[in-house]
C-alpha cells in the first residue's frame, strides 16, 4: 500500500519559497531515482511553514530513501536553507484514496 511522508519545516532567515525550490533541483533529481517514488508537492502556508509532500509506493521505500538523502545528497544546498530546529517528518501507510474518474466520452 501507497505511502504519504509529510515533512514541515521553516526556512533560514531570508530565503524565500522560490529559494527553497531552486535549491532541490538535485535533490529533485535524486528522488526520480528512487525505487517507490511517485510524487512530490512543495507548498507554503502564511505562517511560513514548508510542507514537503511526498507519495511513496511504500512507507518501507519512503523511509529507505529518507535515510538515504541524508548521506546520498548530503552536499545538497537545500539542506543550508532549512531550519533543522523546526523540522519535522512522518512516513505514513495510506488507509484511503479518492481519485477523481476522467470524464466520460461520448
């Protein structure tokens, strides 16, 4: 069963959202590498809180790669724009999914 990890975090002192994004394009490209990854959404809500959102074929390739990226990308210039101090991360199974039908053609 499919998998959401759920990481929050604030960013450092005068980046931006737009700053946090550029600074995961490796880390982009490192996660479409990773056996189970499906997909990843990046959004921000007005307090300034991150959330990174990323659906895993599996929790066990969620946490896989978590415990990865801290070793593989460590390099990565996105880990200097986050607040470690204020992170946090949770991989959990999916229990339900609704996903909307295409259309019906006539």
């Amino acid at each position: 069963m499919d998998a959401i990890e759920v990481t929050t975090f604030k960013l450092n002192r005068g980046l931006t959202v737009a700053d946090f994004i550029a600074a995961n394009a490796d880390v982009d490209a490192w996660l479409l590498k990773q056996p189970g990854f499906l997909s990843r959404r990046i959004a921000q809500r007005s307090d300034g809180v991150v959330i990174d959102l990323l659906i895993w074929a599996s929790a066990g390739d969620g946490e896989r790669a978590a415990d990865r990226l801290m070793q593989e990308p460590a390099d990565s210039p996105v880990h200097a724009a986050i607040d470690q101090r204020t992170v946090t991360w949770t991989v959990s199974r999916v229990h339900h999914r609704l996903l909307p039908c295409p259309p019906a053609r006539v």
